[in-house]
C-alpha cells in the first residue's frame, strides 16, 4: 500500500506543477497515467469520476480525491488531493511574488500572451479525452458537439446541458 501511496503522490504532485489552467489542462496526462500506465481503473471509470466532480459542488480539484480513493481508499483519496493542491500552492505563491515585482516589465504582457494558447491547447486536450474515453466514436464525438452547440449557441444553463449529455449518453451506450 505505501508503494501505491508514493505513485499517487509522485504522479499527482508532478501533474500539479504543469496544471497551467487549472485540472482541465492536464486532464489527458492524468487519464493516460491513472488508466494507461498504471492501469488502477477503466477510461469510462475515469471519465464518470471527472463527471461526478465537475457535477458536484466545489472546485474541480476534487476529482483527485475520487481517483486515489478509487484506487487506495480515504488515504489514498487524501494523498492525492495533498500532492496535487500542495505543490501548485507553493509554486503559485512564490510566482505571484515575482510576478507581482515584475509588474511593469515588458517580457510579463508577452508571457501571458504566450501563455493563453498553451492553455487553450491543453483544455482542448482534455476535452477530446473526456469525450471519448475508449477512444474516437461517433456517439461521443455527437455528444460533446452537440454539448458545445448549445453552450455556444443558447443561455441554457450548463447543468441542464450537462443532463442531456448525461442523458444522450445513456441512450446512445444502451
């Protein structure tokens, strides 16, 4: 157990220093690692937990915490949580100190520029493998457009929009 233990925190706090965007810019690295690598659960599994976090009310960071309990119980769930949170905290504090001194240095403007593509890229990525968790099929690719329509296109609220995903999903993998 300490073995699984110390793979949760390596993995998470490792994913938590290049989490530029928040957990949605390294969805992808996460599913690959949590499914792929080391195989602790099912693509499905993994997207069902993203969805229960997403859903629940709280900052999306939770579905850490589902994932280690998924695969090492309530300590698992808390050390995972801890290694993901504590290391981009950290980094985050001593960044917004500099960053906050370097107010007024050109380099700063370019830099965040810079920054929102990679962003955006990474957010994409995660939507691509959240929408087709056993990779590309045309149920999931009808879904996630569809999805995306009606945000764009409607002021429906997400959660309703979230439902009907939810439920097409349903009809659409029975």
């Amino acid at each position: 157990m300490a073995v699984i233990l110390s793979e949760i925190a390596l993995y998470f706090a490792l994913l938590s220093l290049v989490s530029v965007g928040g957990i949605p810019a390294v969805m992808p690295e996460m599913q690959r690692i949590v499914v792929e690598v080391q195989g602790w659960m099912s693509a499905s599994t993994f997207t069902g937990f993203y969805a229960l976090a997403q859903a629940a009310p709280g900052p999306n960071v939770l579905v850490c915490a589902l994932l280690g309990w998924k695969v090492a119980g309530i300590t698992g769930g808390l050390v995972a949580l801890a290694a993901f949170c504590a290391p981009a905290a950290a980094l985050a504090w001593w960044i917004g100190g500099l960053w906050d001194r370097m107010r007024e240095a050109s380099w700063r403007t370019t830099l965040q520029r810079a920054l929102v593509p990679v962003t955006v890229g990474f957010v994409a990525a995660g939507g691509y493998v959240l929408a087709m968790p056993e990779g590309p099929d045309w149920r999931g690719a009808l879904i996630a457009s569809a999805s995306a329509a009606a945000l764009l296109g409607t002021r429906v609220n997400p959660l309703w929009i979230l439902g009907a995903g939810g439920l097409g999903g349903a009809l659409l993998y029975a």
